[in-house]
C-alpha cells in the first residue's frame, strides 16, 4: 500500500471546499491549474515546490471528477477540463 504524503498547505478533506470558494469568485471556468494557483495565492505560499504543486494539482483534479455533476461541472470539450459550479 502507498503511504499518503500530507500536503503542506491544506489539511485533509479541506481541498474540494477552498476549490470551492475559488470557483464561486470565478469571472468564468477555470482549469485544475488555475485553481491551484488561486488556491495557493489567497494562503499566501509564493515560493511553492513544484513537486507539492503538481501534487496538489492532481489531487484537486481527482477530488473534482469526483464531484462532477454534483458540485461542479465541465464546460466544453478538450482538454485540460474547465470547472464551473454546478447550477442548481
């Protein structure tokens, strides 16, 4: 089994609800990337290692096609994916 390795930034469980509050400030969709960004950029961490980074790009994008239909949608075809809220 692999061990999980703890992000430096955001607790556990907390990922989705920040990604979240990200997207409800949103002028439009965004990918995994720029949500990361934005995420990242409101906790203040400037100088970021990459790795840390690309983990956390991937675990957001995992916690968001978890999330499709429900909380948040796709917009579009292609690739990367671009997040929106999902309308209710």
């Amino acid at each position: 089994m692999k061990r999980r390795r703890p992000n430096p930034w955001f607790k556990r469980g907390t990922v989705f609800g920040h990604a979240l509050d990200v997207l409800r400030e949103a002028e439009g969709p965004l990918t995994a990337r720029e949500v990361t960004g934005r995420m990242l950029a409101a906790k203040g961490v400037a100088d970021a290692d990459q790795k840390a980074v690309r983990d956390l790009i991937g675990a957001l994008n995992s916690s968001l096609q978890n999330h499709r239909g429900k909380a948040v949608e796709t917009v579009g075809d292609g690739m990367p994916a671009r997040w929106i809220l999902a309308s209710r």
